[in-house]
C-alpha cells in the first residue's frame, strides 16, 4: 500500500517538510560513505533554516497543547507524559537553534555554496574536502552534535504528527469515475491521507475548503499526459486533531 498525505494549512506543510527532512538527515547519518554524508549535511542546512523560525517553535508548543486538551486524563498518560517532555525540552531551546552550523567558518562556506550550482566541491571547499576523507565515525560524530540541538523539534512534531495519523480512523471509498466529493460543513482539517494499492497506477490529486474536499484521481503516461480513470478503491483518512 501506499500513502499519499496532503496538509490542509500552512503549519501542517512545515512540519511535513520538517519531518522528511530529519528522516533523511538521520537515515543518511547512519550510511558509512562520504558522499551520503555530504547528503545529510545538506539536508541538515534545510531543517535548520526552517526549524530556527521563532514561529516554527510557537507553532509546535500551541500544536502540543492542543493535543493534550483533546487527552483522556486516565486513558493517555503515557501521552501526557511525552508532551510534557516536550513541551520542557522545545522551552529549553537555545535563542538561535542554528548556531552551531552558522558559528562556524567552514560550516557556513559550505552552506553559502549550497546556492551555487555544482557548489559543492575539493576545488572550492578544501576544508570540507578534508572532512570527507575523515573516518565514517569521525563524520558521524560531527553530524551528530550538529543536529542535536534540533532533536526537540523533531520530537515535539513527531508526537503531534503521530497523533493526528493515528487517532483518525481510514474508511474505504470509492471514487466514481476518479473523482470524490465529501461536503465538509465548515470542519477544519490538518492532513489529508489517501491510501492505495501500490499496484494501482494512479495519482490522487487534492483540493480542500471549508465546503467540501476534492479529489482526483489521474494516471500519467510517457508522454507526460493525464487521463481520467473509472472507479477508484481508496482509503481515505481526514485528520483532526
């Protein structure tokens, strides 16, 4: 199966991008060469420009709050103790949650040449080239204290993420002729989440006011054209948190 996920506001579009970009930091940290740590690094500088916007963090605190006012005191205190944790933790924030990659004279060389195509070179970069050719573990160890001070973020939007996936249950439907309406009668949603069968060659399209939910389903050719299809099987998750 596969899922295809659409944010319905604008917080919820950065922390989607937030979260892809420290799944790719960390998978990418975890690799032994040079080249997929040059990846990480990079994708660090993405996650650090988004996650030190001082509203990134407000966002995340009043997203916690609303999720533990919707808590069961009895039933979820495992819960309340994750965001309790934090909530502390994105408090505990330094001022400048970038510091580390931007205190740093080889460090911002290398993200100022991030802009420039084929930047990223020994020519240009003689340092960073020296770093490449350090141990895997070395590297490791200086991506891991360079993306450290961003881990409460990615905790805190890890929490309220995996909350609204999983406290919204999917339903099957069926879209006539690739096409679906579901009136919304002014509810507010977060995330849109689609599932198919990995098998079935289309792609869902989304569209969402506070009216009605749209969606399209259409299937691309090597031509680059589109055509609509006849009925579609699909689960579909609308997600409130």
């Amino acid at each position: 199966m596969i899922t295809y996920e659409f944010p319905l506001n604008e917080q919820l579009r950065t922390l989607l991008k937030l979260e892809r970009l420290f799944q790719q930091a960390l998978a990418l940290m975890r690799m032994e060469d040079a080249m997929s740590h040059q990846a990480a690094l990079l994708a660090l500088f993405d996650l650090m420009e988004i996650a030190s916007r001082n509203e990134v963090r407000q966002e995340l605190l009043m997203e916690l709050n609303r999720v533990r006012q919707r808590l069961d005191p009895i039933v979820d205190t495992d819960w309340s103790h994750q965001l309790d944790q934090a909530n502390h933790a994105l408090h505990e924030l330094p001022a400048k949650l970038d510091h580390m990659t931007r205190d740093d004279e080889w460090l911002t060389a290398v993200r100022q040449r991030t802009n420039v195509p084929g930047g990223i070179n020994g020519f240009d970069l003689p340092h960073f080239h020296h770093w490449q050719h350090t141990s895997a573990q070395q590297r490791r160890a200086n991506l891991v204290a360079w993306i450290s001070p961003a881990l409460p973020v990615y905790q805190a939007l890890n929490l309220i993420l995996r909350r609204l996936r999983q406290n919204n249950p999917a339903k099957a439907l069926i879209a006539s002729g690739g096409i679906f309406q579901q009136m919304l009668n002014g509810r507010s949603g977060h995330l849109v989440r689609i599932t198919l069968d990995n098998n079935a060659p289309v792609i869902p399209e989304v569209s969402a006011n506070r009216h009605a939910l749209n969606i399209r389903f259409t299937t691309s050719n090597t031509a680059g054209h589109t055509t609509h299809l006849a009925d579609i099987e699909f689960q579909l998750c609308f997600c409130e948190i």
